[in-house]
C-alpha cells in the first residue's frame, strides 16, 4: 500500500527480530531483509557477531538459497546470538568481518568496564545513602531461550524499580541458552538468583548449584518472575515503623529507694501506660530522655499496665533525673511490613 522499494542487486542488510540458540542446528537468527538479496555463503556481521550463511529458512520452515527485500528469515552459521535489533550486513571477507565484531566486543567490554567503576561506592555514597535511605537490591542472572524473552524481563524489572525507588532488581548478566556451571559460580560469588526462562540448567551446572546453594528457579511465563521478586523483595525490605501513643502519667513525687534508685510516684492522666512499651520523659513540654521503663508497680507488685486516673509508681532503665511535675508519655513502636507495588 506504501509502495515501499528496495534494490535487490546488492549486498544484503537487515535487521535482526530475534535469535537463539538450538541444540540441533547452533545459533538461529530470525531477520528481515531489508535491502539487498542474502545467499547462502554470504560473510554477515550482526552486533558482536559473524560467520558464514550456511542455511536460509523462510517462514514456512523451508530451505530457501536466496532472500530478497522484505522477507523474515532464519540465518544460521553465526558464531554466536545476536541482540534483537542488531543490524545485519554483509561484508567482504571473514578477516573483515572478524575485526569488525572485535572491535565491538572491545568497545562493549570498554564501556562495561567505565558502567562498573561509575557503579563503585564511596564513602560520600555511602553517607548520602545513609541519609536517604538505604536502597535494597535484588542481584540476578537471567537466562532464557530468545533475547526477546531476556530484554522483556529486564524491561520488567526495570519498570519495577522505578516504580519504587527503594528497591533494584540488578541483573548481573543475561544471555540466550541454558544454564552452564559459569553461570552457577557467578552467582555463588554475588549470592543472586539464577532465573531460567524456558531453559533448564546443565547437568553439571544442577549439580554444582545444589552443592553450593545456589538458587535457580524455572519459569515459562513472565508475570510469575515478576510475582516472585516481588515476593523475594518484600521479605528484604526493612518494615516500617509506625508510632501508636498509649497515654501519660504525671510525676507526683520521687522517692528514693535502696538497691532500686529513684522511684517515680505517679498517676496515669491520659490513656494507659504498659510494662514494656517505649517511654519519654517530658519537662516543660521539651523532651528530655527517651527510653524503656525498668519497673511498673501498683502498691508493691509488679503489673502489666495502668490505666486512666490510677496511681502507680514508675522507675527508668539507666536513668535517675525525675522530677515531681515531670510527664512520662508511652508509646508502642509498631512494625509494618511495606510491599512492593
């Protein structure tokens, strides 16, 4: 309907949809022909990887020895898998094209390198995130079987953190294929979750994960890892702390007492106060000692709690400066588990 042209009589370039790895015929790409015609036999570069066109598959799954603009196909004879959205090219030669996907792979390596040393913490780091609050990180490593399936959860897990900036799912590595013992050591080291999306773990990588712990988890649909890490994240997150106020008493009288120190004769004014809770000592309205109560009586026995317009006498752990007039407010310290949204 556009009328879209392309020359077919030259060399071919595209772009790659997807890729994987298949235990039978080694690395597939699916790409789109854009311009030119690829045949088998063809030097092509795609990212970080080269090789050979050895086989041509058009969308009916058959073998094909040639594809002109605007066909998908399957390319096998790559050294590797590329990444979705790799622009796929020929090239003259395999020296050409092998000096090409070196020079790519020492520029990732080069800005991988620069995105670690940016990553370091300091010690103004670490102060800053003392003041605003530490961020709790989830490390992991994930491998599936096409990149699609790969950039989807990392995408995922990215909108994840910024919806709550506290927490960040830091994906160490990812890749296309099963899980191999290389995976499993790197994982020990940074004690992250191996996540297998439709790939399984080697034999020897599941024996080496059992022996040293590692956790690896299996899935096939992508809500569920994310349903996961939520669930791994919120049993991370500190819960938070909700002050609930009980009531005060006021000090009537202090008494000195051998072997117990200072005693506060009091009487509970405004709600209760209870054996145990959080205390504040207030004079003047300004706080002045914030602490626990080391005894709670009523007459000479020990109770669990006071209520409204009842004498009681009170004492502080580790502290002695009472005065009559003083307000003793209590307070119970609740924790609240947060989630993740």
């Amino acid at each position: 309907m556009l009328e879209l042209k392309a020359n077919p009589n030259r060399e071919a370039q595209g772009a790659v949809v997807e890729s994987k790895l298949d235990k039978g015929r080694g690395a597939v790409a699916t790409v789109l022909i854009q311009k030119g015609t690829l045949k088998i036999g063809d030097i092509f570069v795609a990212g970080s990887v080269y090789g050979k066109v050895r086989a041509i598959v058009n969308d009916h799954g058959k073998n094909i020895d040639e594809a002109g603009p605007g066909m998908p196909v399957e390319v096998l004879g790559g050294n590797g898998a590329p990444q979705a959205g790799d622009v796929f090219s020929i090239v003259g030669d395999e020296g050409r094209a092998r000096e090409i996907t070196d020079y790519r792979v020492r520029k990732q390596r080069s800005l991988a390198a620069a995105k670690a040393i940016k990553g370091r913490t300091t010690l103004e780091d670490l102060l800053l995130q003392k003041e605003l609050g530490e961020i709790t990180k989830l490390p992991v490593i994930i491998k599936a079987d096409v990149h699609g399936s790969v950039e989807a959860i990392i995408g995922s897990f990215d909108k994840l953190s910024e919806d709550n900036p506290d927490i960040q799912v830091q994906v160490l590595h990812s890749g296309v294929g099963g899980i191999t013992e290389s995976d499993v050591t790197l994982a020990r080291a940074s004690k992250a979750l191996i996540i297998g999306f439709n790939v399984r773990a080697q034999a020897q990588a599941r024996d080496m994960a059992h022996r040293d712990s590692v956790d690896i988890r299996y899935y096939n649909v992508i809500y569920d890892v994310l349903d996961d890490a939520k669930a791994i994240l919120n049993g991370m997150l500190a819960p938070t702390l909700r002050e609930e106020y009980l009531g005060q008493a006021e000090i009537k009288q202090v008494f000195n007492i051998s072997k117990v120190g200072k005693v506060a004769g009091c009487e509970v004014t405004i709600g209760m106060v209870k054996r145990g809770a959080k205390v504040r000592l207030l004079r003047d309205d300004v706080v002045i000692h914030e602490g626990t109560l080391k005894t709670l009586q009523r007459f000479k026995d020990e109770v669990a709690e006071v209520k409204e317009g009842t004498e009681c006498g009170m004492a502080f752990e580790n502290y002695e400066d009472i005065r009559a007039g003083d307000i003793i407010e209590c307070y119970d310290v609740i924790e609240e588990a947060r989630t993740v949204e």
